[in-house]
C-alpha cells in the first residue's frame, strides 16, 4: 500500500523590516509554523488553509508577508504567492488576484497544469 505524497509546498519568503517587534501574539502560532516549510495533498487543501478564518484573520498588510508555493517533488519550481485579506496576489505571469477561494484554486491549479505538462 502507497502513502498519498504531498503536492504543494507553503513557506514565508520574506517579511516586512522590524517584523519580530510587530507580532500580535495570537498570530505567533501561525507564523512560527509557517516559518517551516507546510505541505499540503491537493491544491484545495492549500486554498482552503489560505482562506481559513485563522490565515484571514492577521493583518497582512501590517506583517506584509509574501509566502512561496511550489512542488512537493521539486522545490525549485515555485510561484509567490502576497496575502491582502481576502484578496492573494499570485505572483505569475500576470500578477493575478484571486478573490476567493474558486478563484485561487483555478489560477493554482492551472499553474501546475503548466509547470508539470
């Protein structure tokens, strides 16, 4: 019997200048797990963890954080990824924002229809 392999990767690429000196406590959890690399099976796994009430609820803006996607297999083949509440900036060829959930999953899952054809 096989394990199921991750698909996607998430970690924080980079972080606003003084960002230690600005962490909201209730955020630390989430940004120190972050700070690891998470891995995700399915592209909806990773849109509904970016769209889930914990992610949304930190200010974004404040920590101005941009977070790098990219394979499971190959983590040389990424794509950025700015959270701006409900809105993600998909840093593609396009700069592309989603909106929503449906909107990051389709960009995503056209990406790695793209990048693994």
């Amino acid at each position: 019997m096989s394990e199921a392999i991750p698909q996607l990767t998430l970690v924080i690429k980079s972080k606003v200048e003084g960002f230690s000196e600005i962490v909201v406590e209730e955020d630390n959890n989430l940004i120190q797990t972050l700070s690891m690399l998470c891995s995700f099976y399915t592209v909806d796994d990773l849109c509904s963890f970016l769209y889930s009430d914990k992610f949304q609820s930190m200010d974004h803006k404040l920590y101005d954080l941009i977070f790098e996607m990219g394979l499971y297999s190959d983590h040389q083949i990424t794509l950025d990824i700015i959270p701006r509440g409900k809105k993600m900036i998909v840093c593609d060829a396009k700069n592309t924002t989603c909106e929503s959930h449906q909107s990051l999953k389709l960009i995503i899952s056209n990406w790695l229809v793209e990048v693994t054809s």
